[in-house]
C-alpha cells in the first residue's frame, strides 16, 4: 500500500521533530534550530530570497491525490492530522529557539555596553599592566 509508506515517513517526521524539541528543552537550544531549518519548507512553505527569487514562481509544494471516494478522503485527513502534529512541534522549536536567541543577544549587548560595571571577576582573565598600556 503505497499510502501507508508515506504515513510511516509522516510519523517518523513527526518523531523526530518531537525529539528535537525535547533535545532543545535539555539544554541543547541548537537543536530547535536545526528543527526549523529542516521542517521549514513543509511547515511554512516557501519564502522568498531564501527558496525563490522575485519574480520567479515558487517552487512546486507536495499535494494529495485528487482521487474521489471515501478512502482519498481519510487519507487526506490523516495527511492533514499529521500535517498538524509536525507544525505543533516545529512551532514551538521555532518560539523556542526565537526566546533563547533573543535572550542572549539581550545578555550580550548588556554585557558589552556596561562591562566596566561587571567587576573582575566576570573575567576569565583579569588584565595586566601591559594590555592596560598597551605597550
């Protein structure tokens, strides 16, 4: 059965999009990212200067059979069940992974700006008298 090998691929994908988002959780927020980057054509579709040029029409996106009867009709709904499961998961990578970044880029531009504020020992290695000078 040929829809049932594509029901299979669709679990899969949908379990390890699961796994990379409970690998994110675990510290490793890299892994959302990854999450994204991976999924982002079927989740989001896709998006200009990064799939297609303006101007040009965007690249072909994988549709169901446009069969009749009450089999293409669940199968079309499972597709879309899963369809729906694998979004849920990539989603909260993708809010996830925009949370962290943005947390630490708010760190390190605090960090930067008042550094003469933080004492020594934020430093890995406090300055000798010739880095202070510079000679």
């Amino acid at each position: 059965m040929p829809g049932n090998s594509s029901g299979e691929k669709a679990q899969e994908q949908i379990l390890l999009a699961k796994r990379m988002f409970i690998g994110g959780c675990c510290a490793l927020p890299w892994l959302w990212v990854c999450n994204v980057l991976y999924f982002r054509l079927q989740v989001y579709g896709p998006k200009v200067m990064l799939d297609y040029w303006p101007g040009q029409s965007p690249p072909p996106t994988e549709s169901g059979e446009g069969g009749g009867g009450d089999q293409s009709m669940e199968n079309e709904l499972e597709r879309q069940l899963q369809q729906a499961e694998l979004k849920k998961w990539v989603s909260r990578s993708t809010r996830g992974a925009v949370i962290v970044m943005g947390a630490f880029v708010a760190w390190v531009i605090t960090f930067q700006v008042n550094k003469d504020s933080f004492g020594s020992k934020w430093f890995v290695m406090d300055e000798s008298p010739e880095e202070q000078s510079g000679w």
